[in-house]
C-alpha cells in the first residue's frame, strides 16, 4: 500500500458520515466485542489467515482510537 493515499471527496464524506453516525468510541467497542467473540468461538478452528485478520481488526482500533482523540 502507498505510505500516502489521497482520499476522494466522495471517501472523505464516507467517512465522515461512518465518524457522525456513530461515536469512534462505540465503533471501537463494537470491533473488541467482534474480535473477541470470533475469537471465544471460534478458538479451535482459527483460519490460516487469522494473523492477518488480528492486524487489521489492530488497524481499526488504532484509527478510532485517533478519531476518538482528534474528535475530542
């Protein structure tokens, strides 16, 4: 991936909309609580991939905990 990335107007208003609609801080949450039911569930049978999963479930909590803080 690209260290930089020029994000559409059109991506930015997405955004912007998924950020208005929802708190950074519940969409945090409602990511812990998938990833750790997957996980709870799911524990004898990861995928393969599941590493890469981890990292970009990691991505996410990452970004809206920044959002969270910049939004504040």
């Amino acid at each position: 991936m690209p260290k930089e990335i020029m994000l559409s107007h059109k991506l930015t208003e997405h955004l912007e909309h998924l950020l208005t609609a929802s708190p950074p801080a519940a969409l945090r949450k409602s990511l812990l609580r998938v990833n750790l039911q997957y996980i709870v569930f799911e524990h004898e049978t990861l995928p393969s991939d599941f590493e890469s999963i981890a990292c970009d479930f990691q991505l996410l909590i990452e970004f809206f905990t920044q959002a969270e803080e910049l939004m504040s």
